[in-house]
C-alpha cells in the first residue's frame, strides 16, 4: 500500500515528497522547467516529474517557507528561515544541520589583484 499526500490539488506519494524536500533543504534552492508533461522528469529527482516538483513547491510558497523567482520558463525556489525550520521538523534533522547555501566559505587569506 502506498501513502500518498494530497499536494496543491495533487495527489503525491510520500515518498516522491519526500526525496523533493530533502533535494531542497540539502541545497537550499531548488530548479525545475515549466514542463507539466508527465513525462517530463526533473532531472536530479528519480521518478518524479517536473509537475510534482512545481506542484510540492507552490505548496511551500504558499504557507511562506519557499521564495519563486520564474525566468525562461524556469522556477528557481529559495527556501527561507520559516521555510529551514519547517523542514528540519519534516524531516527530523537536528537544528544543526542547515543547507549547503547557508554554509559559509572560509577566507583563504589571499588578496585578488
């Protein structure tokens, strides 16, 4: 028996909606062609459509938790701090553990000429 969510009007399998949040909080920023076919699979997502991937993600922007940007029939996401502490409960992650965007590079100690 698989569980499914309903999601913007969609009927999602958890585990699809599962593997769209995790992509999107371990990057922090998620992208995904405006291609509704259904087969039309998001490239870094096995066996999940570009349709299930807009559809989970208008449904963050919509309670606050995603930003959008669309340009060139892309959709560009970017989780905000509402958005990280929703997923860190979703997903049972420690407060500690943040998105790669997030992350700070450390300076090298070098000038740029």
């Amino acid at each position: 028996v698989r569980s499914l969510k309903m999601v913007a009007g969609m009927l999602m399998p958890l585990q699809q909606l599962r593997a769209v949040y995790e992509l999107l909080f371990r990057d922090g920023v998620m992208v995904a062609k405006d291609d509704p076919r259904p087969h039309s699979y998001h490239p870094e997502l096995r066996r999940v459509t570009n349709l299930q991937v807009i559809q989970a993600l208008r449904s963050l922007k919509s309670r606050g938790f995603v930003r959008e940007r669309f340009v060139w029939k892309h959709h560009y996401w970017y989780l905000t701090d509402e958005g990280i502490s929703f997923l860190q409960q979703y997903l049972h992650l420690p407060s500690d553990i943040i998105p790669v965007s997030l992350h700070r590079v450390p300076a090298t100690g070098r000038r740029v000429p």
